[in-house]
C-alpha cells in the first residue's frame, strides 16, 4: 500500500486528477469508478479542469457508481446517481451513455445487485476505483463486519453514517438506512484502488485501515490485501499515522518516472 500525505484536500485533488489522466491517456476507454460525498469533489473539479484547459480526451472514459441509496425515488437529487451524473459526467462533458450504477429503487434489490456485479465483470472490470472513507471506516457502504469477500448487496447504514450523511438531506429521517454497495471482494478486484481521506474527523479511520491489522471491523484494512492501493490524506487526516515520517520519506524519494 502507497501513503501519499499532501498539505490539503486541492493537493490531493490534483494528484488523483493526474493519475486518472495518466490512465485515460493509457486506455483511453478506461472504467474509473468514483465515489460520491464530499473527498472525492476536489478530484472531479481538477480532472473537469483538466478536461477544459488541456487537450485531455476523455471522451471515451466510461464511469461507474459504487454504491447507492435503496428506496429514494428515480432522479432524487440525493441518489448517488443523480450525484454522479451532476459532479462527474456532464462536467467531463460525457453523457449517460457513459455510466453505469446499481438500480437503488429496483423491485428485486437482490437482482439488481447480482446484476450489477455482473455488468462490471462484462465492462472488463474497473481500471482505477475511488474510494473514500467513513468516520467508522466503512469503504462504499460496506459498513464495520461486512465480509471482506462480500459482493454487490444490499446493507443497512450505522447511525453514525446516517448522521454523517444528514447533511445532504433535509433532515436525519429522511437519509434512507438501506444501500446497495459494491461489496469488499467486488471492489478488490479493482486493477487500481485510490483511497482519498481529509481532514482531522477521518484521522482515526485511516490509521486504523493502513497501521492496525487486516479486519472486517475496519472495511478499508481490506486495502492492505490488494497489490496496488494507494492511500493519499491530507495533512489532518494523517495525524494519527506513526510511521507519516517514513511516508513522507518514500514519497520523496520516489523516482519521477513512477506514478501512484
Ligand atoms: C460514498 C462512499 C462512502 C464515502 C464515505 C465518506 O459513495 O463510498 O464510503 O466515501 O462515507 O464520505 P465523505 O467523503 O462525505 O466524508
């Protein structure tokens, strides 16, 4: 596993921005998953960016969902599909022909799910995957205790990501409590995992997921198992970190010819 600490979340943007340009220069057809709430933003603002102000072509980029709210109704503007669609596609200037995301108000949820996993197996699998993290350490919404070989199912939110997630609803009652997410084994097979996580609130969570032991209490341990997962905290998000010394020092000495 990479640790990459930079000064702040716009670092962090700019730098998984550049490793997605990489990639789409690379595989110009590439499937990049992406995560939704707040981390994430900084990277879909610089790779927008980048898209405006460079001749970076991502016109043939294909984009996947992670995970999605069970129950709200089609086009809520809260469903990560909405979301996705807003924060990441149109201002890649992509259409919806792009995308592909799990069918949070489906009448059979658990076909929805099977279905889902099995559409991401015939794309050719995700080429790089998004993750952030949540204050008790889940990745999608594999919540503390899912299997860490769990696949694309349906789970019931903690009351604290209930709470953390208030924010972009009205209120707390009206934040769903079920999800379908990617499971731990769905999103290990990624070729390519890139954790962003900022600010002090998620810094227990991080130094859980990169010093502590491999866990299902801690669902993003689970990146320690996958042979290229890249982990970048700003400076508050790795305050809990004992060896930020020795990150710091890989970072660099990296040679400048090697990506994340
Ligand atoms: C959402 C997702 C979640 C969030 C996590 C952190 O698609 O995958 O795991 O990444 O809840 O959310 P923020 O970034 O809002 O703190």
């Amino acid at each position: 596993m990479e640790i990459v600490i930079v000064p702040d979340a716009a670092a962090g943007g700019e730098l998984i921005a550049a490793a997605i340009a990489d990639l789409l220069i690379r595989k110009p057809d590439a499937l990049l998953g992406v995560a939704t709430g707040s981390t994430p933003l900084p990277i879909y603002e610089a790779l927008a960016t980048k898209v405006r102000e460079t001749d970076l072509d991502v016109s043939r980029a294909r984009i996947c969902q992670l995970d999605e709210y069970v129950g709200l109704p089609k086009g809520h503007p809260e469903s990560y599909r909405s979301v996705v669609l807003r924060e990441v596609v149109e201002p890649l200037g992509l259409t919806e022909s792009s995308f592909m995301g799990p069918d949070g108000s489906a009448e059979d949820i658990a076909a929805a799910c099977l279905a889902y996993d099995q559409a991401l197996a015939a794309a050719g699998g995700v080429d790089l995957q998004l993750l952030g993290i949540g204050t008790d350490g889940h990745i999608g919404f594999n919540e503390p205790c899912s299997s860490l070989a769990s696949r694309t199912r349906i789970k019931t939110l903690t009351e604290r990501t209930r709470v953390d997630n208030a924010r972009f609803f009205n209120n707390l009652d009206e934040v769903p409590h079920h999800v379908i997410t990617q499971g731990i084994g769905t999103i290990l097979e990624a070729r390519h995992l890139v954790l962003l996580a900022t600010g002090e609130g998620k810094a227990d969570a991080v130094a859980l997921t990169v010093e502590g032991p491999v866990s299902a209490v801690v669902p993003a341990s689970a990146l320690q198992l996958h042979p290229h997962a890249t982990v970048v905290v700003d400076e508050a998000a790795a305050s809990g970190l004992k060896l930020a010394d020795y990150f710091r020092a890989t970072w660099a000495a990296k040679p400048s010819w090697q990506s994340i």
